[in-house]
C-alpha cells in the first residue's frame, strides 16, 4: 500500500533468512500504526520452520498468513499465478497458492512492515466491508477447493473452517 513502510534493511534480514535455512518463503511480524499509537503484531515469537501442510492449516486459524505483505517469497512459488481482479481482499484469493506444493516456510518475529490504520480508510467503509464480506466467503470457498484438491489430507481442518465460517455468518 502507498501510505505504509518498510522498516530499514528488511529485504537483506529475509534475504539471509531464506538462504541460511534453505527456505522457499519467510514471514515475519507486522506493526498496526495508528496516528497517535502503533502496535507490534508478533505472532510467533522467535523463529520457527514449518512445511506446507502446516502452513495451510495455521491459514485457517491466523489471518497473518494470508497477508502478501509481510512475507519474502522465492519467485518460484508464484509462477502462473495471478491475482483475480475485481476483490477487496486480494491477498485471500492469492497468497496461500505458493504453499500448496512441498515448501519450506520460516516464521520470525522481527517487525519488518509498518501497516496504516486510517479511520477514513477506503477499506472502512460500509460498501467496502459488504464487498470484503462477499470476497471472504468467495475466496474461502474457492481455497477450501484448490486446497484440498492438492492437499486431500487437511480435509477435515479446511471443511471445519468453512463451516465455522459460515456459522459465523449466518
């Protein structure tokens, strides 16, 4: 986004991440900046290794994973990918894609993006979180099915997220 930030050296820092660990993406922690505060949103404390299959399941309990911006990725995971357009939420329809074949993915709890929060935000208001609303349902149902036709076994978690979804909604 135009109005958020990179805190210095982060692209180096995920850099060494990646090629220290033999990794294929790296995620780390974000801050929610407000104008009078800011708040650091680390949700896995210290640095952790994980494969896909578990990737893809903490999708489904932690929003952070489907983020795009707080991640570097190899060029690799994202070939013949592309976005949809016309969605509020990109990155629900996209990010999870790199993660449906065999990858390494780390987790590290250094704040590397600075995320604007804006009362006056396009994304706050009211059509906005209508057509949020209709791209979250849209895109779970669509992932739920990309999911599980490249990853059978998480069945179970994917079918129990969509439910709780939709009994969420209801």
């Amino acid at each position: 986004d135009s109005d958020d930030y990179l805190e210095p050296n982060v692209y180096g820092y995920m850099m060494d991440i990646l090629r220290s660990e033999n990794a294929d993406a790296v995620q780390c922690a974000f801050r929610d900046v407000w104008k009078s505060r800011s708040q650091d949103c680390i949700i896995y404390p210290g640095r952790e290794t994980v494969d896909s299959d578990e990737y893809l399941r903490r999708l489904t309990v932690d929003f952070s994973c489907a983020l795009l911006w707080n991640k570097l990725y190899r060029r690799e995971l994202y070939e013949g990918v592309f976005f949809e357009e016309g969605h509020k939420i990109d990155d629900e329809y996209f990010t999870y894609q790199g993660f449906l074949k065999d990858r390494k993915i780390v987790f590290d709890d250094r704040v590397v993006y600075n995320y604007r929060r804006r009362a006056s935000s396009v994304m706050s208001s009211p059509i906005a979180a209508y057509q949020r609303l209709q791209d979250k349902l849209d895109s779970m149902k669509k992932r739920r099915k990309l999911v599980l036709k490249h990853r059978p076994q998480l069945r179970k978690v994917y079918d129990q997220y969509y439910l709780d979804a939709l009994w969420c909604l209801a």
